[in-house]
C-alpha cells in the first residue's frame, strides 16, 4: 500500500469518525476508541439473565460419604432431583466427587453458597453451581443403577475353561514347521 492510499484511507476515517463520534457523543459517551483512530464504539449491553442453573459440582467428598449419606444430608436444603458420584469402572470406588440437581436453582444457590468449604469428616467440600450449558447430556447416565462389580474369578475360569482348537493345544516350543 502505498503512501497516498494510506493517506486517502486515513482522511475517509478521520471523515467518518468525526461525523459518527460527533453523533454518539450527544447520545452517550463511548466505552472504548480504537488505536487507529475511527469512531467510538459502544459496548452492547448485556441484560443479566435469569440463574436457572439446577446443578452442582461437589468436589473433595470424604470417604463413607456416598450416595445414601449425601442424599439424606442435602434433603434439609430442597428437593433432590438427580444425585451421582463418580465411581471407578473397575473397583467401584468413589472417585471423591459427584454432582447434585436439585428441582429449584434458587435451592441450588443457597447449597453452593452455604456448602462451599464445608468442613465434613476433615474434609473441605468444593461446591459449584454449573451453568445449564456446561452440563454434559451424558452426566446423567446410568444414575440410578448400582455398582456391580465383575466377578474376576468367573472370568478367568471362562477363559482358561474354553475349547481350544488343535493348534492352542500344542504346546508354544513344540510346533513344527
């Protein structure tokens, strides 16, 4: 670009942001001028929506605090919709943390607020309140089956029990070629 088009561009802008910034300045003051020079631009206005979060991410649950326990302690605070703790595929453990919906989000709120760093079994509870677009759709599956876990022993038996074919037969340093 050379020295004159930079100079033509320049005087358009200088145009136009005196004839926009002369209008907004009646109007309102504007929130930001860009480094360039130009008009100032106003930032849209955002209208505070409605908290209709109804979830909430417990971290940091001590041992023997599961699902009955949990239940019955936030029962005191509202109606308890859905309730999960993460829990090993393989052991069945808990994995510490679970999450909580409730049927209201202002139920909600007053649990994140009154719960979060919660002193149980010396153990400080993390609560949060998650937004409705940060749930996952799959956060709720399967939260009302219990935890079986698998029966090793059955496993191996079925595996070391199977018919075998002519050639798992033969021993591994006996085949011939």
């Amino acid at each position: 670009m050379g020295a004159k088009a930079k100079k033509a561009m320049m005087k358009k802008l200088n145009k136009g942001s005196s004839q926009l910034s002369v209008s907004s300045r009646k109007d309102e003051a504007a929130d930001f001028l860009p480094l360039e020079g130009g008009p100032g631009l106003k930032l849209p206005e955002i209208k505070p929506t409605a908290n209709t979060a109804t979830v909430l991410y417990i971290g940091r649950i001590p041992h023997g605090f599961y699902e009955n326990e949990m239940e019955g302690f936030f029962k005191q605070f509202g109606t308890i919709k859905r309730l999960r703790i993460a829990r090993n595929k393989k052991t069945g453990k808990s994995k510490h943390f679970g999450f909580i919906q409730f049927e209201s989000s202002e139920v909600a709120k007053i649990v994140a607020d009154c719960m979060h760093n919660y002193l149980l079994f010396e153990h400080l509870l993390q609560v949060y309140l998650i937004p409705p677009e940060r749930v996952h759709p799959k956060l709720w599956k399967g939260v009302n089956r219990w935890y079986r876990p698998l029966d090793w022993v059955q496993i191996e038996r079925k595996k070391h029990n199977k018919e075998r074919t002519l050639e798992e037969r033969q021993p591994a340093g006996s085949k011939e070629d």
